[in-house]
C-alpha cells in the first residue's frame, strides 16, 4: 500500500513522508489536528495540514529553542512558554532543577490532549510539578504579566494561523513588559529560504528590534521543515547571547543532549551572508 | 408558484441557474466572463467574473424590477418590516439622497442634527432644501455630540412649522441614539416625514438587546448600509421606506441618479447577507456584542483609555447605545484619537475606522475573531506604554460649533465665490465642503459662515493628521467663499 502524507512548502515544492497508519484525526476549535506513523521519521504530528514536529528530529528544535537562552542568563527561576502544547519545550526546561516555576500557555487544550495521549516522548515532562499549564490565547495570557520571567520561549506555529498573533510588535511589546530586567525571549523564527517564509522571517525581525534592545538571529537544521534551515530569534534586555555565554557553568550541569553543545551555540551564531542580508535590511528601517 | 421565504435568495438562485443554460454572451460587459480581461480575472477569480453581468430576462432589471429583484426587495422588506424596501447599488450615500430628494424640493426645510453624513448636505445641493439643524447635546469630557433631545427637535418643529421632515441618525457613528420613536410621533403629529440615516444601524433590526430600528420606530424611510454590519459588499445598500412614502414616486426619484447598469455582485451580496441576517441574526449579533463587551472591559483596564458603553445613557439625547460599536476615548493618555489610530496603523499594523481628536472607533462585526481582538487591546496597551504621555494636556476636544446658515447649500455651491487664504476667511460665507474623513461630518457645508473657532479646529485637525477632504484647494490652504449670491432664495 502507498500511504504518502505531503507538505507543500511552497507552490512548487512539496516534501512526502510515506504513512504507516493514521492514529488520530481531529478537528479543535482552533485547527485540524493529525497524528501519523512513518517508517522514517517514526510519529510526527501535523497541524492543519503542516507538520509540527516528528520523533525523528524533535530533538533539534526543541534543544536549540532552550538550552541557548539557559546557557546564557545565569538564574533562571520562571519561565513562560508560550505555544508548544506538544510539551518539548517543557521537557528540556524540566531537566534544570534551578527552574522554580514554568507556566505553558497554548491556546489549544486539544493539542496537548492528542500529545500526552500520542506523543508521549515530548509530552512527558508535562506533569512536572513546576509545570503549569494555561489554555489561553498567549497574547491575552502575557498582556497582564508585568516584571516576572526570567525567560519567554515563543514556540508557535507559522504565522498564516492560529499562531498569527505570535508574530506582531504588539506581542513582542507585552513580552517585554512580562520579563524581567535581565530577561530573555527565544523564539521560533521561520526559515530565511523560500520567499514567504523569508518575508515572514523578515517581519519577525524587524518587530523584535524595534522591542528589545538585543536582538540576534540563530540557526538549526531540521530536515523536515521547509528547505531544512530554520532559525531561532534571541532578543533580550540585558545579555549578549555570546559575549554572556558561560560555557563551563552550562556543562558543568552536564546535561546530555544530542544537538546542543556550548561548541554549537557559538556556531549556530554565525549565519549566511544572505540571511544577515535579508534581516540587516529591516535592522535600521524607518 | 412557490411562496418565497427567508430561506430564499431570489437574486442568488438566478444567477446559478443562468450559469448553468451557460449562454453565450453577446451583451455587456465587454470582457465577457474575464475572457477578455485575463490579468483582471486572475485578481479577482473566474467565478467573479462570471457573475459579473448585465441585466437580462431571467435575471430582472434594478431599473424597474418584476421578478427576482422585485422578490428579492419584497424578501428584504419583510426582513426589515418595512413596507417596501430597494435594493441599492451606489453605496448608502444613494439610499441617502434618495431620501432627501423625496423628501423635499427647492425651498423646502429639513429638521436635522449638524452630524449627518456630507450625503444628506450633497442631496440639499441637489434638491435646494434649507438645512434647520437641530442643537445637539455634547458630552464635553468625551468631545462628542450626543443625539437629538426630545425638547430640541419639538423646538425645531414649532419655530419651523412649515419643514417638511426630521432626519434622526439612527444611532451615530459614535454608535449613539436619539428617542427615534418620540421623534417620529413629533414629526408625524406635525404634518412631517421622518427620515432616518440608519448607515450603523443595520443589525438594529436582527438582534434583540440592540436599540430599536427607525422601521419599527414608525419612520417613514430609512437608508440601511448593508455592507457596514450587514455582511454586503461594499457600495451596496437598500433603502426602506413604511406605508406613508409612495414606492413608485421613491422608485422615480431613485432612478434619476441610479445607473442602469446595476453589478449584480452587488444585488447577489446584499441577497445573500439579507438572508444571513434574517436567519443567523440574532446569533451573530450576540457574538459580535459578547466581543465588543469583551473588548470594552479589556480596553478599560488597561487604563487612561475609556470605552465608553451603556452607562452613557441619559433617556434623551443619548436615548440609546449600540454596545457593537467600540470607540475608544483616548485623551488621558496624552494621544488624541486620529495619533492612537495612526500608531495602530503605522506601528502595528491595525486598521481602525476612524479617530478623531479624542476618540478611535475599532468596528467589530460579524467577520471578527477573538485573536484579533486581542491583537488590539494588546496594541493599546503598547501604544499607551510607548507613546502615552500620561497627561490631556494640550490636546483639543471636539467641540460643538453652532453652524450659522446663511444662504441655502445650493445657493451657496451655485454662487459666485472666490478664493481666498484660510487665514483670510472669517466672517465669510463658506461655498464648499470641509470634513475630516472619516467619519466624513462636515466641518463646513455651502451656505454657512466661517468662524475663528472653525478656522482653530481645522488648522488643530489637520496638524494632529486628520484626513481633510472637500474643498477643491486638497491642501486645504485657501477655501472658496461666496462673493454675491447669485438669485437668492
């Protein structure tokens, strides 16, 4: 049998993951949820029709969207995740024991529902006590937050959905608001590649600039997003996330993981020249 | 035949069943299905363009309707409870001076508020009606006028017993109503129509808990912008009228202005967002005011903002308040209302519909999502953080100018004028528009003289950004003024 799920990643591109079963379909207030076997990329998750995460490269964006802000700011006692109902996040995070409180606030309680039932492997860390969870829309839930996080991870959708509200200066703004006077916000940051996307990159960008006095982009690769090159934003108010990086405080944790290393991070840093092109555009706007 | 319902959508239904006889066109329009319009039809798409035709047998004409238009009128009618009702296609702005034109003929006086839209004072070019206008309570803090007070409209009525009719904005833009129904009973008992400017009022007719419709307040007509709160397309409208107006006469006077080349995109929207609205209303309406109540209490905490709602009821000339509409009162932050609309705009990329000195109005509808609204008040909240000054000072209020109507609108427009330096023009007779667009208000119409204080909120207008439109100078750097009145009224 030929079961082939497919991406369009752009009009003309399109990537397929050839489907063992379906193991869940559903439709929640906000978007379609799916749930898939592969023979290669083990079960992945898709959102109206886009794919969120699979068991075989989770671990790169979940990795690089935590442990570089940890290995930077040195006491990170409360953080807000924001999105990632999947609960990758929240594993990573859950693994520093000088973390006193996460609050998870996705808009979608479905998501996490179909995660802890399906996806056990980024769900797991979900019932941490320290972990507390909120089904909210992110922008109302950090609107009222003034002065109380150490770090902000914005682990959204692409901006063309429930996720859209995830992206604009208004969110960016409140996340300002919410952190602390050395606090970090890391977000999910597109990828600089196909021309939507880029644009979408771009905006983020220009958005988090105008917000925060630091602002620096990172990069991964993850095979199955669109082109395989994606990037992570790191904005904060106080520290350079090279000039702060400590490594031997971060290994010294000796936390083991299977992309991040403090090596990696310097690296991750140094992004291609038309990338530092496309966001040096819109760096001094206006 | 068939009895029609409200289920039905005569227009709609007619348009499917000619695409599928698929004749071939040897008519208008030219571009025959987007054929021959190619880049035209991948904008808009080929079922658009499709549609896209002229009047023919099975399809009916605007002009003089005998099948499925007349249906869809009567259907509309029977939605509204009006006697009749028209299917209009050059925006509300027709419904308007279509209203006005029946109304009255050169010579004849309106009873009317200062705060109509610049269609009702265009129509009184057209037609030669005197303009009586009625003093409107103003609510000093917030910098807006109120509704029409009982005593002021019986007023306006005994010192011009010979006026023709009242209109009443049925509510504002502002989202404010006067005691429509008082005022109909004022008119009526004195020999006179009453007209009503419902273009925010559309959904009045399909929500109980909203303030009550000019039809069933017993108004003689009323021009309804379907396309605001009702879901149509933009430029389509339908004009109600009760009992008393004569359809044919209203069916002649429409037709001197209407084009005889109606879209049918247009009928089909108002067609089917007539039948939404007739079946869903009452649904959606509740939705769309459950959000706008959100939006208010959320806006109000967040501080220095005031959005204002029901408790600026006083049972007169604010009669009543229509809870969908969220204007915003933005003084205290140290911001006037067009700044926080622009900052919207310019910073974050949110269209509001209109600020004023004091206010921005945020129109909430049938089409919005909560994550939306949250956008907003987030945004506000930025917008006050980043930019509020903390403090009123030195902003200026809207303030209510007593307009002095010295010649008639069209005497004025027709006159003799000449052009002068604004600062040059006190005590002149104005001959053409003023308004800051939106909310589309004249400052100045034909036929009134110019003031200092006038000439004050022009110059504090302009420089705080208000869009001005009117005058033939778009700089608005000199206005024409009437030099000799040629044939006085």
């Amino acid at each position: 049998m030929e079961l082939w799920f497919s991406e369009r990643h752009t009009p003309n591109v399109k990537l397929s993951i050839r489907v063992d079963k379906q193991l869940f379909s559903g439709k929640s207030d906000f978007q379609r949820i799916d749930v898939f076997d592969s023979p290669e990329f083990g079960r992945f998750l898709v959102l109206d029709g886009y794919m969120m995460l699979t068991e075989k490269d989770e671990f790169i964006y979940h990795e690089m969207i935590t442990h570089v802000p940890m290995a930077v700011h040195p006491d990170v006692k409360n953080v807000l995740v924001i999105g990632g109902g999947d609960g990758g996040a929240v594993r990573e995070l859950v693994r520093y024991d000088d973390i006193e409180r996460i609050d998870l606030v996705d808009i979608d309680r479905m998501v996490t529902e179909v995660c802890l039932r399906y996806l056990p492997f980024t769900a797991c860390g979900l019932n941490d006590s320290r972990v507390h969870t909120y089904f909210e829309d992110g922008l109302r839930f950090v609107r009222t937050k003034k002065n109380e996080y150490d770090l902000i991870i914005v682990d959204s959708t692409d901006p063309f959905g429930p996720g859209e509200g995830l992206f604009t200066r208004e969110f960016y703004g409140n996340c300002y608001v919410a952190l602390r006077d050395d606090g970090i916000m890391v977000n999910q940051h597109e990828s600089p590649f196909y021309g939507e996307d880029a644009l979408a990159c771009q905006r983020a960008h220009k958005r988090i600039v105008e917000s925060f006095p630091v602002s620096r982009v990172y990069q991964a690769h993850i095979p199955t997003y669109p082109s395989g090159h994606w990037l992570f934003g790191f904005a904060s108010k106080k520290y350079h996330p090279l000039k702060d990086l400590n490594e031997a405080r971060w290994n010294a944790r000796k936390l083991a993981c299977r992309y991040y290393t403090t090596t990696l991070h310097k690296g991750a840093f140094y992004i291609p020249a038309y990338v530092e092109e496309l966001l040096s555009n819109v760096e001094h706007a206006d | 035949m068939k009895k029609l319902t409200q289920e039905n959508a005569p227009i709609y239904e007619a348009l499917v069943e000619m695409q599928n006889m698929r004749l071939v066109p040897f008519d208008v329009p030219g571009h025959k299905r987007g054929r021959g319009n190619p880049e035209l039809t991948a904008l808009l798409g080929e079922k658009c363009m499709n549609l896209d035709v002229n009047s023919m047998k099975c399809l009916d004409n605007l002009c003089h309707p005998v099948s499925v238009i007349r249906d869809a009128e009567k259907l509309a009618a029977e939605a509204f409870g009006a006697a009749h009702a028209f299917l209009m296609v050059g925006g509300t702005t027709s419904a308007v001076q279509s209203m006005i034109l029946t109304v009255a003929a050169k010579g004849d006086k309106i009873i009317l508020p200062r705060n109509v839209h610049r269609s009702v004072m265009g129509a009184m070019v057209l037609c030669g009606a005197i303009p009586v206008y009625v003093d409107p309570d103003c609510d000093d803090e917030l910098g807006i006028a109120l509704g029409m007070s009982r005593e002021a409209v019986e007023k306006a009525i005994r010192a011009n017993p010979d006026a023709k009719a009242v209109l009443v904005n049925n509510p504002t833009y502002y989202g404010i109503c006067s005691d429509i129904k008082a005022i109909v009973d004022m008119a009526h008992k004195a020999g006179m129509m009453c007209i009503a400017d419902e273009a925010h009022g559309t959904h009045f007719y399909f929500c109980d808990g909203l303030p009550s419709g000019a039809m069933e307040a017993g108004a003689d007509m009323a021009a309804v912008s379907m396309h605001k709160s009702g879901g149509s397309l933009t430029q389509s409208s339908i004009l109600l009228i009760g009992n008393a107006a004569e359809e044919g006469y209203v069916r002649q006077i429409i037709n001197l202005t209407q084009t005889t080349s109606a879209s049918y995109l247009l009928l089909a929207s108002l067609d089917i967002s007539r039948r939404n609205l007739a079946l869903r209303g009452q649904r959606t309406f509740d939705k769309v005011r459950e959000l706008a109540e959100y939006a208010r209490g959320e806006v109000n905490d967040i501080g220095d903002y005031y959005a204002y709602g029901r408790e600026l009821i006083n049972g007169d000339s604010v009669y009543d308040f229509d809870v969908t509409k969220l204007v915003v009162n933005t003084l205290k932050t140290g911001l006037a209302g067009i700044e926080v609309y622009s900052l919207l705009r310019d910073e974050y990329d949110i269209q509001t519909e209109f600020g004023d000195l004091g206010n921005v109005l945020a129109y909430i509808s049938i089409g919005d999502r909560v994550r939306d609204v949250e956008r907003l008040i987030g945004a506000l909240a930025e917008v006050r953080r980043r930019f509020g000054k903390g403090s009123a000072a030195g902003l200026m209020k809207q303030v209510y100018i007593d307009p002095v109507v010295e010649v008639s609108p069209q005497d004025a427009f027709y006159a003799e004028c000449e052009s002068l330096p604004i600062e040059q023009t006190a005590g002149h007779t104005c001959s053409e528009f003023v308004m800051c667009y939106p909310p589309g208000i004249p400052i100045l119409a034909p036929g009134e003289r110019i003031t200092p204080q006038v000439l004050d909120y022009i110059r504090y207008a302009k420089d705080k950004g208000c869009s001005m439109t009117g005058p033939e100078d778009p700089e608005i750097r000199r206005l024409n003024v009437i030099k000799t009145v040629r044939g006085a009224h």
